[in-house]
C-alpha cells in the first residue's frame, strides 16, 4: 500500500476537486486507469462506501484495501481516497441503466429496456435506490 499527502491550504474543497485531484495522482504513480473504490470526508464524516456500524474514521480505508486499492491518496486535512488501477478489469461499456422517481419522490435504479411506455418506475424493471445502489446519472 502506498500512501501520498497532497498540501492543500483552502478549507473551501469540493468532493468533485478532491477527487480529480486524488485521480490525477494516481496517475502520476503508474496507475493507467485509477479508480476510487472507498473514501472519506474528515470534517462531515462522510465515508464511502457506508456500513451500518462501521467507523467511519477507518471503515473506509478496510473496504478499500481489502478490495484491491493499492494508493491511499490524502488532500490536505479533508478528503481522503482509496484507489484501485483497473486497466485488467473487462469493460462494460453502455449499462441501460436509469434513475426515476415515483410520485411520492422515492427514486429507483431501473432498466431501460423493461420500462413500459410511461416511464414510470414498475416492480420488475427498478429498485430502490439506496447505499448499495449507484446514481447513474
């Protein structure tokens, strides 16, 4: 496991930079095609993926490592990232994957091609979408 420290002196730090930033190192230590696989958010606690009773000081960093992350990437005092290089991993290519929302505002994951003609989330061709679940927007 390799670990590497970014300065970063803005308190003002979005996810979206923090991640581009944590990519773009990967990259500069041989990771042709860097993944995030786990991280975490000091100052909210926010980690991911979530584990109902997990630490979030640490759960993180157990799922990311014990699933193939080989980079730990820190910025500044917020953000930290497990990376994984998945350049031997098959690709997909295009999911027919989309997010709806029913009337009472609950959103699902659904499969296009079982949609009926309205668009509406049905039982056989969406799930709810939760913490195991990926917006795929």
């Amino acid at each position: 496991m390799r670990n590497v420290h970014i300065d970063y002196p803005s308190a003002d730090l979005s996810y979206q930079r923090a991640s581009l930033i944590a990519r773009d190192t990967a990259c500069d230590n041989q990771m042709a095609d860097p993944t995030i696989i786990a991280w975490h958010r000091s100052s909210s606690q926010d980690v991911s993926p979530s584990f109902a009773g997990g630490n979030p000081d640490n759960w993180w960093a157990k799922y990311g490592e014990g699933n193939g992350g080989r980079l730990e990437v820190s910025i500044g005092d917020e953000y930290q990232f497990m990376l994984m290089d998945t350049r031997a991993y098959e690709r997909l290519g295009s999911f027919p994957l989309r997010n709806l929302k029913d009337e009472a505002g609950i959103e699902y994951l659904c499969l296009i091609p079982m949609l009926d003609d309205t668009g509406r989330p049905r039982r056989d061709a969406c799930s709810p979408l939760d913490d195991w679940l990926a917006d795929q927007f």
